[in-house]
C-alpha cells in the first residue's frame, strides 16, 4: 500500500537534502504507511526543521531548481527562498508560474529560461549557473513511450550533465518514483510506460554523476502519489489539496 505526499511536504524533503551537511542516503523511499503521529506533512516539515538547525540552515546556499516552474518544482523554490537560499529556477519558459505570481517570494528567485532538450548546452549553462546544490523536479506523464523516455529521461540527463559542468555541485536531489509504482511496470501497466520508468533509471544514474559516483551526495526521493493545490487536472493529471488529504486519510489506516 503507498501513501500519498502533498507538493508542499515533498518541497520540504527536499529543502533537508540540499540545504544541510548530514549525510544523505542515495535513495530516499518516502514512508509507505505511516503512523496517526507522522502523517507525511508533518515527518517531512519536521525533520527539515530540525536537520536546519542542526546544520547551519539555507542561508546563502545557491540552488538551482530544474523544473522549478512545475507543480512541485515551484513548492521547492517557494520553500528555499523562504529559508534564505538564493534560488534560481530553470524551465523552459522562466516565467513566474500564476498560482503564486502575485506573491513576494516570487521576486526574490532567478527564474532563467532555457530548454532542457533543445536550447544547446550554453543557454543552459549559463541559465543553471554555478549553485552549491542541484534538486531536479523535472518529469512528465502521458500516452507516448518516446516522449516519456525524453521528458524524465533526456531532458533531467540534460541538466545533471550541465550540472557536472558547473563544477560547483555538491549535492544533488532528483524526485524519482516509488518503488511501489515501478514494480507494476511488468505486470498491468500498459507498454508505453516503459519509457516513463526507463526514464526515471537514467536520470537517477545522471544525477549520480555530477558527483562523481559519490552516494552520500545525492539523494533520490521516491514518492507515491503526489497531489495538492486547489484544482484538479488531466494533463498532467493533478489531485487537489482536499481529495488527495481524504485518500492518504484512509490509507494511513494501514489494512
């Protein structure tokens, strides 16, 4: 059974990884069922509080966040920004994302352009920049093999390698996929999926290199069901804040 994570909580799962010095492990499988007192929101906000006090905080860090104009990229640079980072964001269009354009935080961040599968390395690099830490949110769904491969494959090897070419990362965070979720790629999920899991295993094994192999540097978290916000969607399909808190109410209560 997989649990739900809201876009905020997994922002603040991120925040931990790339803003403090404690060892990471390389792969981070948010928990599955957890109990009535670690609800998702409050285990992630809580444990990134604490590890930031522990470790000197965000304060002055230089982040970059690769799909920064995204569902959850966007929670990531709100939450940085707020906890003194400076922040710059990479998508392709660099334009302020509307569910928070009228919000001071907004101002603060570099939202730079650039196009992860298109624009050539130098428009790249020179949006990316020189940060302390990486954390790509980049990631698509949809119903062609190809594109799916490209979009959470190609393009998050992309920025990884831009990355590497900095040479000022020192650690790295990617939002992969819970295991529970690959482990249907042989057994019910149509064909084309494929290219959405091999996707995810080249751009984990790409983060792993802008650190040179180092494990302790990078961080893969692996979330279930992500939902939040105010609306729902289709494409890409999005559960709002009320539903999805309903669902991981219920599945909280284990079997």
């Amino acid at each position: 059974m997989t649990i739900c994570h809201t876009a905020v909580a997994l922002a603040a799962v991120l925040l931990c990884v790339v803003t403090t010095t404690t060892t990471s492990v390389a792969a981070w499988q948010l928990p599955a069922v957890p109990s009535s007192s670690q609800r998702i929101g409050s285990f992630s906000s809580s444990s990134s509080m604490k590890m930031m006090s522990d470790n000197g905080g965000s304060a002055g860090k230089k982040v970059t966040v690769l799909g920064g104009t995204g569902f959850v990229g966007s929670r990531v640079c709100k939450i940085l920004q707020e906890k003194g980072a400076d922040v710059t964001s990479v998508s392709k269009t660099g334009q302020v994302p509307s569910w928070c354009a009228d919000e001071d935080w907004t101002k603060s961040v570099n939202w730079a352009a650039a196009d992860l599968l298109g624009g050539g390395s130098d428009q790249l690099d020179a949006a990316l920049g020189k940060p302390d830490s990486v954390v790509s949110c980049v990631g698509v769904v949809g119903f062609d093999g190809d594109e799916l491969l490209k979009g959470n494959g190609d393009a998050n090897v992309a920025g990884f390698e831009s990355a590497k070419r900095a040479g000022s990362v020192k650690r790295v965070a990617f939002v992969s996929v819970a295991s529970e979720v690959s482990d249907c790629e042989e057994n019910w999920l149509p064909e084309f999926f494929g290219g959405y899991f091999e996707g995810k295993r080249m751009a984990e094994e790409a983060a792993l290199g802008v650190v040179n192999g180092d494990e302790g540097s990078v961080c893969i978290v692996k979330p279930s069901f992500i939902y939040g916000g105010d609306e729902f969607g289709l494409f890409p399909p999005r559960v709002n804040d009320a539903y999805g808190s309903a669902v991981e109410e219920l599945l909280s209560l284990g079997p």
